[in-house]
C-alpha cells in the first residue's frame, strides 16, 4: 500500500467503529482514499458517501456507544433504559439530526440484521448513559402514551416515580393528545396512576379517583397497568 494510503489509514483510528463520511475528515483527498480502502477490504462503503470504520462490535448497543455521529435513541426503545427492559423489544427507534446520516445508519443497521427505525430529532430533551443519548424520562414517558404504548409508558412512571412528579408530568402533557384520539395524555396518566393505586392497595401517585370516556383507551391502559402492577 502506498505511504500516503497508509498514513491516511492510520488516521482513521480515532474513527474505528464509526459511521464517516469525507467531510468528517481535513484530509482533501478522503473520497478518494476512501474508496481506495473500501476495494481493498480495510473499510466498509455503506452507500453512496459513507464508510463504516471496521471495530469488534458486538450488537447494536455496541455500535451506539462507538459511532460518533449524533443519534439518540428514543420511545419504546428508550423506555427500555427506563424501566429495566420491562417489555423487551428488538426493533430500535433512532433521532438523528442529519437525514444523511439516518439513512446510512438504516442501510448499516439492515447490512447487520438490525431493525431500526429513524425519525428527525425534535424538542425532545436527553440523558447520556454509558456513551448512548437516551430520551429523558418525562419526554419517554409522554411519548410513549402519545403511541399507545401505555405498558411502557407506566413501568418508566412506576420505576422512577421517586426521580419524576405526577405533577411536572401533568403539566407537560396538558396538551398533548394519544394519537388517533381525543383523550389527553394527562387524562390518561391520571386515570392510569388511579388505577395503578388501585390494584396495589396504596396511594403510590398522588391522584385522586379518575375514569376515561373512551372506553376503547381505558381497556388498553387497564391491560397495561395490570401487567405493570403484576410484575412490578
């Protein structure tokens, strides 16, 4: 290999495990090199503008926590930081700042058999653990009512109703409605903490008797406080 490939190679160690694309690098000639690497194996083309530095990684996890580019993981897939993976799942929900970027980490995530879903990064806020942004509590919490996924949504509530107020929790979540419905999310959070209280005997959350009118939604978050109650 000649030197100046060589050299440039060697730079690219503080990249390894790493989605990059040209622009990442000062080097003017990494398109280029870059390519001339891809065809002799050392890096990985993922499609058009972007390379995966090669590293041992041993499951998606461990790529979130190497690659450098911005992405935070989010919903269900953050509930699962939350609540002890209470509900495992294994298709993985991804915020990403750059569309570029969210496209290449879906065609990576596909290339290992991983099931990924990207969405633009939004007014959300996050926490870093061990090297991965994950959604805050309260935003993972809403979000999760937001999409129906109430099982979640209250075994993060329940787990860390010690870190979080049913109060600052009703005040962000006035507004904001459970897709496809009428019903507010803090309707439902009331009535899914009366119900919680309910089934263990004991005032955990600080809300008094509640009741939904859509009987479709009060069903679901009657099923999901049950499971959250049953092995909590």
């Amino acid at each position: 290999m000649q030197d100046y490939l060589e050299r440039f190679y060697r730079g690219l160690a503080e990249w390894k495990g790493s989605l990059v694309k040209p622009s990442h690098l000062s080097e003017p000639n990494a398109k280029e090199y870059l390519n001339k690497l891809a065809r002799a194996g050392m890096v990985e083309r993922v499609m058009w503008g972007w390379y995966w530095i090669p590293d041992k990684i041993e499951d998606f996890w461990g790529f979130l926590r190497k690659d450098k580019n911005f992405k935070a993981v989010a919903g269900q897939t953050a509930a699962s930081f939350w609540n002890n993976d209470f509900i495992h799942r294994n298709v993985y929900l991804v915020r990403v700042k750059d569309p570029s970027y969210g496209r290449a980490l879906k065609a990576f995530a596909a290339s290992h058999g991983w099931d990924v879903v990207v969405e633009a990064v939004g007014d959300e806020q996050y926490k870093r653990f061990e090297k991965v942004l994950v959604e805050s509590l309260e935003d993972c919490v809403i979000g999760c009512m937001q999409n129906w996924a109430f099982a979640d949504a209250f075994a993060v509530f329940y787990e860390n109703r010690k870190e979080v107020s049913f109060r600052s929790l009703a005040e962000r979540s006035y507004w904001k409605r459970i897709s496809k419905t009428d019903v507010r999310v803090r309707q439902a959070l009331s009535y899914g903490c009366y119900r919680l209280n309910e089934l263990s005997s004991s005032r955990i959350f600080p809300v008094r008797k509640s009741n939904l009118e859509d009987s479709f939604v009060r069903r679901e978050i009657d099923e999901a406080v049950e499971k959250v109650a049953e092995l909590g």
